[in-house]
C-alpha cells in the first residue's frame, strides 16, 4: 500500500485557475483565426438558372397570350368574322386574358411585361376589334354568319328596292344619259363664253359610274352616273355677274326640261336650314360667300346639274382657299371661277338589259 502523506492535494474539479488545461490547447489549436477566415478563397455561387425568374414567367405569360390574342382578332377582321368577334366564349378569353396581364402587372418581377401586353390588349380588344368589323360589314352588308337563305337570295336582287322592272326599263339608259349630259354642258360653255367671254378646262378626273345598293344588302345592276367637271379659267368676283352668269345658265336648261336653276346657298329660296349654309358656303348672306352652289333639276333622267362658283375674295377664313388648293394640287383645276357638272341615278346600261331581264324573273 503506497503512502500518499506528503504528496500534493487533488486539484479541485476542472483544474486550478489559470493551470494549463491539454484538452482546451487542442480545442483552441482547433480554432481559426479571422486572418484565416479572409486569406481563405470565398466559394463562388451557384449558378443561376437560365431564362426568367419564376415570378418574371408570368410577365412572359401575359405578353405571348396578349400578342396572340391579337392575332387572332386582326385574323378574324380581315375575313369579316363580326358574327365570330360578337361570340360569349370569345368575350369570356378575352376576360381570362386581362386576368393574366392584372397578374403580371401585380407582381414586381413581371410588371414591365405586364405594362407592354395592357398597351397591346387596349388597342387589339374584342370591343375594338369587334366595333371596326361591324362598321365594315354594315358598310358591306355583309353578314354572313347571320344571314338566312332567304336574305341571300334578295340580296343579289338586280333591281331597286321600290321600283318595278318596267320603271326602271322606261327610264333613259346610262348611255343617253350621258350623251344627254354631254349635250347640256356644251350648251352652257358655248353660250356663257358667248356672252362673257370665259373660257373652260376640263378637270382631268374621268367622269364616275359606280354601282347602285339594291335596298337588301347588295348591289344592283343600276348605276350612278357624275359627269366629268368643266371649270372656267377666269375668276369671277363681282355679285352682280355671278348673278347674270347663273341666270343664263338657267334659260339654257329651261329648252331640256329642266326645273328652274335655282341658288341652293341663299336662305331665302333653299330649303336648307341656315346654319348648314352658313358651315357650307361661309355666311348666310350671298354677297358675302365664298362658294355659291345652284342646282336644277332634270325631270326626264331624274339628274341634277349643278353650278358652284367660288370667290376666294370673300374667304375670311381661309378654309376654302385651303379646299380649293387641295383639289387645284390634285386635279389641277382652277383655285377659282364657276364649275359645271350633272349627276344621274339608278340608270340601267343598254348593254345590261337582257342579263337584268334574266335576273329578274328569277324573283317574279
């Protein structure tokens, strides 16, 4: 048995203060210095993946839906598919659409995208899109969608709604209308440069013969009829030659049959209402206008001719100088003087007569 008198105490639990303690060394040994932590290389991060972030797609989402969209629609104008645009299903993707684009601009990581597909669905909309193909298809008449068999069959019809075969037949035929109207207006050049000594152009625009509605949503045979447009070269400013002008022009028609040439400007023989005259023709008073517009008509083609003259002097405006110099840099036609021309309606060409004779049993 060994002694133990005379040997040192037993340290008290966890060593004396400030004695060495091996296991700590090590554990400190085991630390890292700060120096240690900035000398180290910093691992760099994780890639990140490409394409838009998660939030960002809906951005994306909005934007491809809203372009798509709008294609379809341009698609659907462009074959006058207003019956198709006017659809509940096509009102409810529209919805389903700006629902997206609300999303988009909700989120931050997608709002500028969302901002871009908004600008393209308030321009490319079923309310947009849809109101320009009804006005296209009313001016058309061109309902197909919604058009029964019935409505198909009148809408060829040949004639005029209103007049029977036998009066449109009994009417002159675009061709002696023409050669009618040819005749008038040389009478009225030859004698107003007898008489006043103008002399006349011929506005290079040819003379117009367009196609007449039938009253059911299509065309007729019959046609509308404007003269080519004869302007004197010389300006003619003072009242009471305007005057003396117009009534010559009207005892050169009276021979043809035609009504009495009267001024369509002046409040006290037109029917127009005075503050229409007044927009048209720059005053209610017709000394001081600067267009003059008188008419006649013709009972035996059922035609009008008409005169207008026009007197930049009394522009106050400049409005009719400025219409004026359009149609002068287009047409060359003189900025001012008297214009002459007859227009005709619902004529039947001879050329036309046995075709219209076919067509029109068809809806005896």
């Amino acid at each position: 048995m060994t002694s133990s008198e005379g040997a040192p105490p037993v340290p008290p639990p966890g060593g004396y203060r400030g004695a060495r303690n091996p296991e700590l060394e090590k554990a400190r040994h085991a630390l890292v210095s700060p120096l240690d932590v900035l000398a180290r290389p910093v691992a760099a991060p994780p890639p990140m993946a490409d394409g838009p972030r998660p939030l960002a797609r809906v951005g994306v989402a909005a934007l491809v839906v809203a372009i798509g969209w709008a294609v379809v629609l341009l698609g659907a104008l462009a074959v006058s598919a207003t019956d198709f645009l006017f659809n509940l299903n096509v009102v409810v993707i529209q919805l389903l659409i700006v629902g997206v684009i609300i999303a988009a601009i909700a989120l931050k990581d997608a709002r500028r995208l969302g901002g871009i597909a908004l600008a393209i669905a308030l321009v490319f909309n079923v309310v947009t899109i849809g109101g320009v193909s009804a006005v296209r298809t009313a001016a058309q008449g061109s309902y197909e969608g919604q058009k029964s068999d019935e409505q198909k069959f009148w809408e060829k019809y040949p004639g005029v709604k209103g007049m029977s075969a036998s009066e449109i037949k009994a009417q002159p035929s675009l061709e002696e209308v023409r050669a009618r109207t040819e005749e008038i207006l040389a009478a009225v050049r030859e004698r107003l440069s007898a008489d006043y000594g103008v002399t006349w152009v011929e506005q290079p625009v040819p003379e117009d013969i367009s196609p007449e509605r039938n009253g059911y949503g299509g065309e007729s045979m019959l046609r509308t009829y404007t003269s080519t447009i004869w302007s004197t070269n010389e300006a003619i400013t003072d009242n009471s030659l305007k005057l003396q002008m117009m009534n010559t022009i009207d005892e050169v028609l009276y021979p043809y049959g035609m009504s009495q040439f009267y001024p369509v400007n002046d409040p006290a023989e037109s029917t127009i209402d005075p503050s229409i005259i007044e927009k048209m023709f720059g005053s209610t008073d017709p000394d001081l206008q600067a267009q003059w517009e008188w008419a006649s008509y013709d009972y035996d083609t059922g035609g009008w001719f008409y005169g207008d003259l026009y007197d930049l002097s009394k522009d106050t405006t400049g409005r009719f100088r400025t219409e004026r110099q359009a149609d002068h840099d287009r047409t060359g036609v003189p900025l001012e003087g008297l214009s002459i021309m007859l227009r005709a309606e619902k004529l039947l060409s001879e050329s036309d007569v046995q075709t219209f004779d076919q067509r029109m049993s068809e809806y005896e």
